[in-house]
C-alpha cells in the first residue's frame, strides 16, 4: 500500500507538498531530540529555540490537514487511504515533538549533568538505539524501504523490553537505592525515550501495513485480523 501511496506524494500539487511537511515535522524532531539529550547530558547547554521548533511542528501539522481536506474537496478522484495515512503520521511525529519538551524540562530541572548511575549503560544504549530509528525513518518512507522499517519495528521491541527491565528495577529499589529524586529523573527519562521510540515505530508500521494496522504489528497471516 505505501508504494502506491508514494507514488501519489512524488506527483506533485497537494499530496506531494502535505508528504514533504510531514518528512520536515520528522527531521526537526531528529534535531531536537539530539539537542535536547545534549542539554540533558551537558548541563548549560540549554535549547533556547527548541519550543519555537515544537511550535513550527504544529503548524506543519495543521498545513498537512489543511492540504489532504483540500485535497478531497477538489480532486475529481481523491485518494482517502492517502489522507487517513498522512493523517495517522503527522499526529504520531506531532507526539514526538512533546516529548522533547518533556526531555529540555528534565535538563532545566538538573543541578548538574544526568548520569543514570548503574543504569548509564542502558540509558545510553537506548539513546543511541532512538538515534538510528531516527536515521532510518526517512529513507523508510521515501524509499518504501520495508527492511528499514522493519528495523525500526524490531529496535522498539528491544528498547521497550529494556525500558521495563530497568523501570522495575528502580520501582523494587535494586538501583539507585537511597536515591529516590535522580531515581524518579531516570523513570521520566526511559518512558520518555520509550514513548518517542513508540511513536517512531507507528509512524515505520506505515511502509508495511495497510491503514487499519498503523501502529500494531505486522500480520503474518490473512486470517489474524478477524481473530484479533
């Protein structure tokens, strides 16, 4: 389904110009997210712009909505898989874009650099596991790239085991015992990372799923969708 709905995005007017803002609302979360981590884990470091970016997120948003509704009103033949797809996109990029406010607000509330202590490790691996969901979601949806997307699927399903395994962790006290403040910043900091890594993950279930399937797991086989 997607390669035919790309093949409407690249010809041009309406469709072409709502996919692009959406590839834009998706690279400006990429920049924030790298800066937001940096503010976190660079203390004075802080993003002075980084609202100002979640708000032109918002106004990519509503011009994409603007363009599909225009879109089926004056085509002869408007494409409504198109317009429900884009749509189901843009909100769960638009998503991403909150949680880096949620990330920037982690930093201003720091006295100094965040360190996840025994957990660092995992903290870091999760980052750097969001980081390359972010590199392949483009080229996902340009290329109709279901290799990349898949990757993408999978990589949330390793982070979200991971992001569990160290919540109950911190929620039994087996780590950062005695620290409960930098405790409550590491729980904060892996949901927020898993919620963006989710949000990645619906918007790649797109290349390989039809309309109905966004954000759940691909089907193997024809008759799951009545048994589910």
């Amino acid at each position: 389904m997607w390669k035919d709905l790309l093949a409407l995005f690249k010809g041009g007017g309406l469709c072409e110009e709502a996919f692009d803002e959406a590839i834009l609302m998706l690279q400006t979360c990429e920049g924030m997210y790298k800066d937001s981590i940096r503010a976190l884990h660079e203390k004075g470091t802080l993003v002075d712009d980084l609202y100002h970016r979640d708000r032109q997120i918002n106004r990519y948003e509503r011009s994409v909505r603007r363009k599909i509704v225009t879109h089926m009103s004056v085509s002869s033949k408007p494409d409504i898989g198109m317009g429900l797809v884009l749509t189901a996109i843009v909100i769960d990029i638009e998503r991403i874009g909150d949680y880096m406010k949620n990330i920037l607000e982690l930093a201003v509330g720091l006295d100094e650099p965040f360190d996840g202590l025994e957990l660092d490790q995992d903290v870091r691996d999760i980052e750097a596991t969001v980081t390359s969901m972010f590199a392949d979601i483009v080229p996902a949806l340009r290329q109709t790239d279901e290799t990349r997307a898949r990757g993408i699927i999978e990589a949330h399903s390793r982070l979200s085991a991971m992001v569990e395994k160290d919540i109950l962790l911190l929620r039994t006290s087996k780590v950062l015992t005695g620290r409960s403040g930098h405790a409550v910043t590491v729980a904060l900091y892996l949901r927020f990372m898993k919620r963006v890594s989710a949000h990645l993950k619906n918007v790649a279930t797109s290349v390989v799923n039809p309309y109905y399937r966004i954000g759940f797991r691909e089907k193997e086989h024809p008759e799951e969708d009545e048994s589910e």
